[in-house]
C-alpha cells in the first residue's frame, strides 16, 4: 500500500494551515495600563470578522476594550522599568487610532490582539 499521498496531505496541513477566524477593529487608545496592556474605544464604523461561521458577538459601538499586546511580555508597574515600559508605550500610541486584529480573548477575558 502506497503511503506518498497519506505522508502529503499531512505535509501540506502542516505547512499550510486553514486561517482560522480572525477579527478587526478600529479605534482611539484612550488609557495604557502598562507596557503591555491599553484600553480602545471601538469606532462604531469599523468592527469586522473575516469569517461567516464564527459566533463570536460583535463588540459594542464605541465601548472599550482591554486588549492585551500580543507577543508582548513588559514588566508590571511594580516591577523594574515597569513605568518606563508604560511611559514608552504612551509615547507610541496614546490618544492615536489603532487597528487591533484578534482571535481570542485570555483568562482576564482581555482581547489577545
């Protein structure tokens, strides 16, 4: 029995993944929390899904969400050069209009983007 097709299948599912469902919002960081954590009024105009079949509820017009950076990892305020880590976010993105792409939400129930 010939294994090739079995053995790439598996391959290409490895190599190419099937994107999973994503979402789209835009809005003004209104407050950082810390080097890794801010709060975005969502624009009413602008929350999307790129998936049809995802049951995710749309975010409310105008409310705000905390969303964690995701593959960020900055030291709480407690912590050394927590508020430096705060202050150089602020500096980037405070009171500006941003573009959060998600998939989950973590334990905090904060949005993963």
């Amino acid at each position: 029995m010939n294994k090739f097709p079995a053995i790439a299948l598996t391959i290409i599912a490895i190599l190419f993944p099937e994107p999973s469902a994503a979402h789209t919002f835009t809005g003004r960081v209104e407050r950082i929390i810390d080097g890794d954590t801010i709060i975005v009024r969502v624009d009413c105009a602008s929350r999307t899904s790129t998936n049809a079949t995802n049951r995710a509820r749309p975010l409310a017009c105008s409310s705000l969400q905390r969303v964690r950076l995701a593959e960020i990892d900055a030291p709480e305020m407690k912590q050394p050069y927590g508020p430096e880590a705060k202050k150089a976010l602020s500096d980037m993105i405070l009171h500006r209009t941003v573009v959060v792409q998600w998939k989950r939400r973590g334990r905090y129930r904060r949005i993963i983007g």
